[in-house]
C-alpha cells in the first residue's frame, strides 16, 4: 500500500512538468528612451509583431494596429534595442514578439485620455509555415489604456516596460527597461487595466515575454 501511494504522489508531481513544452520565448535585454514626436495625436496606440534574425538583430517589424503618423519613429526605436532570442533544447529557435508603442496624445492636458471606442483585440496571427522549433503566437492585447500625466509637470520622455504575462493572461512580472522618475507609478497604474491574451507554442498558452513603450508629450494645455 505504501509503495503504490508513493507511485502515485511521483506521478502526480511530474506531470505538470513534463506538460510545458521546453521553449523559452525571446524576450528585449536593454532598451533606450522612445522618440518622443511633436504633434498631436488623437489615437495613438501601435502594436508590433517584431521578426528576430539568427543574431537577435531585427528582421522584419509588421504593424499590427497602426492608426498613423507614428510607425517609423516606433520602429527606428525597436530596431535600437537588444534582444535575446528564444531557445528550444536548448538551441536558439526562431524569434518574434509583440511590441507596443503608446503615444499619450498631449491635447487631453492633465486629464485621462481616453482609449478609442473602435478599438478592437490586436491578436498575432499563426505562422504559415511553422519551424521544426514548433509554433509560436506572441501574446495578444484584448484591452489597453492611456496612463494620466503628473499635474503640473512640463517634462516628457518615455518609460518603457517589459511584462511577463502567464498561460492564463494575467501580468506576472513588471521590468522598467527605461525608466522616468515621476511617470513610473503612472504606468503602473495604467497597466492595471490593460488585458492579454496568453501566448502559445503548438497550441498550448505559455509564460512569455511582451514590450511596452509609453511615450510622454508636454500637454497641449502647457
């Protein structure tokens, strides 16, 4: 009785193990200040879906949801960053992740700026053709919102964070990759209310990585 019981309590402690396919997903290592632009905006939210090359150099950046204006100063920014590629027993294996650019647009002045009314989930597609490494989603946005500016503050610059988002959706982890004192409480605040939609590799949600820049504007009423 006793050695059945410890058979049991083994396998039901190694299955969830073995149930996590052994893919790390990539993640950014080091990233600088956002260009910071100097017009009003009145929609400025931009997701990325970011290609990384065998080296970690970006390959291709595709707009996911790009409402304009803003995709090229965005992506000389992404193309500046240091990444780390994702890894499968344990060699690297192809690398792409969602990256997003969240310019508070000025003309609100002190007061929240509010999130469009047409906005709809940014969800990355499926490979069309997946590695030998498996398949790979990076993690979807299913709601965001803007973060509020200090009240009477005339700085600007950006923060930029990278979260750890688990198989459920939920933010695990908050890394300030570029940080600016005063607006870093503000963005947490913000992303509070911010919803994911968990990765997946070969079908199945993962823990993974996802990139956010909050660019800061001088409010227009200043």
């Amino acid at each position: 009785m006793k050695r059945a019981l410890v058979i049991f309590v083994l396998i039901g402690f190694s299955w969830p193990v073995s149930a996590q396919p052994n893919y790390k997903p990539a993640r950014v290592i080091s990233a600088g200040d956002a260009y910071v632009p100097f017009q009003v905006m009145i929609d400025g939210f931009f997701v990325f879906d970011v290609v990384l090359n065998d080296d970690g150099t970006v390959e291709r950046i595709d707009a996911l949801r790009d409402p304009g204006a803003m995709p090229g100063a965005a992506k000389t920014s992404i193309s500046s960053w240091k990444f780390q590629l994702a890894s499968k027993d344990p060699a690297s294996a192809p690398s792409r992740m969602i990256v997003s650019f969240v310019y508070r647009p000025p003309n609100y002045g002190n007061a929240a700026a509010v999130s469009p009314k047409d906005f709809a989930p940014v969800l990355p597609a499926n490979q069309s053709n997946p590695s030998e490494h498996g398949n790979y989603v990076p993690v979807g946005i299913l709601s965001f919102a803007y973060p509020t500016y200090p009240v009477n503050s005339v700085a600007w610059g950006s923060v930029v964070v990278q979260l750890t988002v688990d198989g459920s959706g939920d933010v695990k982890g908050v890394e300030f990759l570029h940080g600016m004192v005063g607006f870093n409480n503000l963005v947490s605040d913000a992303l509070r209310k911010w919803r994911f939609q968990a990765a997946t590799f070969d079908g199945k949600p993962i823990t993974s990585k996802t990139v956010i820049a909050f660019v800061f504007q001088t409010p227009a009423a200043h």
